[in-house]
C-alpha cells in the first residue's frame, strides 16, 4: 500500500477528481462531536471483527 | 497419486432411479484442517451397454447417441428444505464405457463453508436426454454408473472422490515476520509491519483528522512451489504467490466544507489494512460464497 493508492480510494469514495485544499483556519478550533467520535469508534471495532475475504 | 496428499472417499448410494443417482461421501476428518483444497474430482464407472440394446438403439435412432449427465450439489437447509448447485454438466456417449471423471471442486468449497458438525457432501447425478423436442431419443437410458459393489462384482466400479490436497505447513505462509529477521526474497511469505504516516503526507493536511496513521502491513517473501509434475497435471494453476487474503476496513474523520463551512465526516476505506497473508496459486478458483 503506497501513499497515492490511499489518496486513490479516498477520492473514489468521495467521488472527488483531487484532494481538497482546506486552510489551517478552516479547521483551526473544530471539534469533533461526540456522536461522530462514537461512530468512528464503532467503525474501527467493527473493521477488526469483519474481515473481508480475498483469494 | 498426483498430489501431495492423496485420499479416495468410498460413496455410498442412497438413492437411485432410471435418471438420477444420489450419493452420499463422509468427509469429516477427509481434509485436515492445515490443508488447501486443489481439485476434488468424482469419478463413476460407466458400464457397458449390453450388445443388443445398442444394435437396437442404433437402428431406431442412429443420429443420436448422447445422454447429459449433470452433478449438482445438494443441501438440505435447517429447515429441512433442499437446495441444488450445479457443479458440472457434460454429454456422453452410449458407446462408451469405464471411468468418467467431474471436477467437483466447487461443491467440495461449498460443503467446507457449512456449519460444523457438517452433513454429509451429496452429489446429485442426472442422467438426461441430450436435448428435447423433435428428434429427441431415449438414449440417457441406457447410460448407467455402477453403484457401491454392483459392478458385476468384479472390481472398484463404485463412485469415488479424489482430494488432491496442498498441506500448507510446506505450501503456506508463515504469518507475521520476524521483526529481528531481515526479509530477503527467499524468505517464506509472511506479514510485514507497514507503518503510513498520515500526518506526514501533504496531500492529508487539515483534511484527515483521524487517524493520525496507521499499521497497513504489506505480504513479503515467497511461496513454495508444486513440483512440475503438478504443474502438468494442473496447467490451469499458475505459480503460488504471496498475497493479502483478508483485509479489514479503515475509518477515517475527515474535514469536508460545504458552503463555507467546516464540518467532520466519518468515512471508511475497504481493504486498507492486510489482517493475513496467504500462498495462493494464481489462476485458482476463487471459491463462490455459499448463499443461505
């Protein structure tokens, strides 16, 4: 896995042609609420136990 | 005989009628639990048909002397039901005899994606008119498989399944890498630590907030190969290589701005992290996931 190919799918899944450039001051001073801490969390847990099966 | 580890399974024949034939193979403990499945092939014993009725096929129907026979799997659901998959189909002759064989593969990948403690593995064999309508003859009827014992009580006419079976001790990967042991490309295929730095890609500044990076792995090193005798017998299998078999997903919290506005949005990468790495040979079947 190389650093293109997460960019790659990261744009495919967002259905976006290039990386959006966001400002320091866009982000500066966002939170992140707990309800979209707690799906994060949820996913991350669920992807240990589901694992997709290759060849 | 071809294989590394070679096994016969003895069927046993449970059902039979003028046109299909169900037989039924114990497998548990037939395939250790360390071991790949490469071919599984069924083999039945097509007898002769007496001189007579041939000469008397012959003069009624001279243009038509094949009979399709199918193997199909069949499963009986928990709720008692059954369900069919067909597994091979072909034509045969009424001239022919002595032993055909299927490749049951598939249904031996299916049988192995039930629950434990399995049934049996049941192979459904029909013997069917090569097609219908106009022309049609009765040809299927006069093809038949010897059944468990009934060949003329002469010799092994019954059914049988060959495993041809890759033991991965030898043939698999290894699992992770040893940190302390530097992989060289006559490792064995194993895991590999893969760290990627989000924080350190330019292109993910201000836009991924979590994760800050992530253990990806990679599958390193090389795979045992068959000798080439396997290689003839099995054309269609190409080299074993080292490959991810299982991934797991990544989450991710991202900034996205909609209308002058920032906000965050968890989102999911498929098959961004190797959980296992496997010897695979490529060109194999990929096996079809068995529906409920």
């Amino acid at each position: 896995l190389t650093e293109e190919q997460v960019l790659d799918t990261l744009l495919q899944q967002l259905q976006l042609s290039q990386a959006p450039i966001l400002d320091r001051a866009d982000v500066v001073g966002l939170t992140i609420p707990a309800h979209v801490r707690a799906q994060y969390v949820a996913l991350l847990q669920r992807s240990q136990a589901d694992r997709s099966r290759g060849k | 005989r071809f294989s590394q580890n070679f096994r016969d399974v003895a069927g046993r024949f449970l059902v039979s009628d003028t046109s299909t034939h169900l037989l039924m193979f114990t497998m548990e403990q037939r395939l250790q639990p360390n071991s790949e499945l490469v071919q599984a092939v069924l083999r039945l014993f097509q007898e002769p048909v007496p001189r007579t009725a041939l000469r008397r096929h012959d003069r009624l129907a001279p243009h038509s002397a094949r009979a399709r026979v199918t193997i199909e799997w069949l499963r009986v659901r928990e709720d008692g039901s059954n369900r069919t998959s067909l597994i091979d189909s072909r034509l045969v002759s009424i001239h022919e005899s002595g032993w055909k064989a299927f490749d049951v593969t598939e249904a031996v990948n299916f049988w192995q994606q039930l629950n434990r403690p399995r049934q049996p593995l049941l192979l459904q064999v029909s013997v069917q008119r090569e097609h219908l309508g106009p022309g049609a003859t009765s040809a299927h009827k006069l093809v038949r498989f010897a059944a468990q014992g009934t060949w003329r009580g002469e010799g092994p006419g019954e059914p049988q399944l060959e495993l041809h079976t890759l033991d991965l001790k030898d043939y698999g990967a290894q699992g992770n890498c040893d940190p302390e042991a530097p992989v060289t490309e006559g490792s064995r295929c194993c895991r590999q630590e893969l760290y990627l730095d989000l924080q350190g890609m330019k292109w993910a500044e201000n836009w991924v907030l979590e994760p800050p990076g992530f253990l990806a792995y990679e599958c390193v090193g090389s795979c045992l190969q068959p000798p080439e005798s396997l290689s003839i017998k099995w054309p269609f299998l190409g080299p074993r290589q080292c490959i991810a078999s299982e991934t797991a997903s990544l989450p991710m919290i991202i900034s996205m701005k909609e209308g002058g506005r920032t906000r965050p949005q968890v989102i999911s990468l498929p098959n961004m992290r190797v959980q296992k790495c496997s010897c695979a040979s490529d060109g194999a079947l990929v096996p079809r996931r068995l529906e409920p």
